[in-house]
C-alpha cells in the first residue's frame, strides 16, 4: 500500500508542475517577500508588467501567490528551498539595487537583502541610515543595535576605518543610554584600532 503524500510533497507536486516562466517568478517571490511588487518584478527580471501578467496568473490560479503574497507560509518556504544558494544571493543583491532607489523602503530592511547578497559594505551604510533613524525616533537601544551590525558589517567588508566609525558612534549613543562607567571599558579597545582622528573623538567621551 503506497504511503499517503506528505503536505510537503503535495506542494512540490504543484509546484513542480508550474510552467518555466511561473516558476522564475515564484522564485523571486519567495526571495523578495513583502518587497515582492509588479515594477520591482518587472525590473529584475527584465521584462515588461504585460509580459508579468501570463505567469502571475498562473500562480494566483494554483493557489500559490495571491497578488503579491503566498498563500502560506508552507508555500513560500518550499519556493525558497528550490532557489540554490548562488541564486539566492544575487536575487538579493538585484533587489537591493531596485530598492535602494525608493526612499520609502525602511533602511534596515534595505540592509538585510545587501547582507543576504553578501553586499557588505552596502550593508554597513544602509545600518548607518538606519541607526539615524532609529536616533531621530528616540529609540536608543535599537540605534546602538544598528551600529553594532553596521561594525560588523564593515569589519566583513575590511573597512576597518569604518567598522571604528561605526562603534565610536555605538559608544556615544550607549554613553547617553547607559552612562560613562558602562562604556568606560569600550573605549580601550577601540582607542587601539582607531586613527588619529578618531582616537582625538574617543578622548573627548
């Protein structure tokens, strides 16, 4: 007696029987997510919204996409595990690039796809603009979290000079938060690792 089909292979099944133009599309979907819409589609995959509008369709029909979103969760992350890693990573780094030009798109967010692309200098600088954001709204526990990813992302990137600038705005922002004794010991380890110019801003904390 065959064993009954898994909701796992169900979904493969659908998907799998899905044309070559629904699947690249689908394939996107679940890399761009929330970010997924008609023109950032149509940007990367370098076609037309018309051109869009057949296997668009097509996934709505079976049950895959409802307009911009999968229909579950389930659906999305069986689509993501069909993208191999290298596909993955310049999906990611292509919509940075589309999303890097709306102004709208929260910088954090922005930085997460130049992370996930492997875009590390541009992710450093999307935390930085995040972390300012973060400042302007009061919330200073999120801003020093911004800049510690934004070190680390520049550390990945080699940008040591950066990666410092990063940190010495961590300190300033955890000396407000938190008070000079809690920071005093940060200071020495970067007082090393600094520039001149940047070891004349420690001294000043």
């Amino acid at each position: 007696v065959p064993e009954p089909a898994t909701v796992a292979t169900i979904i493969d099944r659908r998907l799998s029987d899905l044309t070559h133009q629904a699947q690249t599309l689908m394939h996107l979907a679940a890399v761009a997510d929330a970010d997924l819409t008609v023109p950032r589609a149509a940007r990367i995959l370098k076609c037309s919204a018309l051109e869009l509008a057949a296997p668009w369709a097509e996934l709505e029909a079976q049950g895959v996409l409802a307009g911009t979103r999968f229909c579950h969760d389930l659906m999305r992350e069986a689509a993501l595990a069909q993208v191999p890693g290298a596909v993955r990573q310049a999906l990611h780094g292509a919509l940075a690039e589309v999303l890097a030009d709306d102004v709208a798109v929260p910088s954090a967010r922005l930085a997460g796809h130049w992370q996930a692309a492997g875009r590390w200098a541009e992710a450093g600088e999307a935390h930085l603009l995040a972390a300012r954001a973060a400042h302007r709204a009061g919330r200073l526990a999120d801003h020093g979290d911004l800049l510690l990813r934004a070190a680390e992302n520049f550390d990945q990137a080699g940008l040591a000079e950066r990666r410092v600038d990063a940190l010495c705005l961590r300190l300033d922002s955890e000396l407000v938060r938190l008070g000079g004794q809690a920071v005093v010991d940060q200071v020495a380890p970067l007082l090393a690792q600094a520039t001149p110019r940047q070891r004349a801003d420690l001294l000043q904390v």
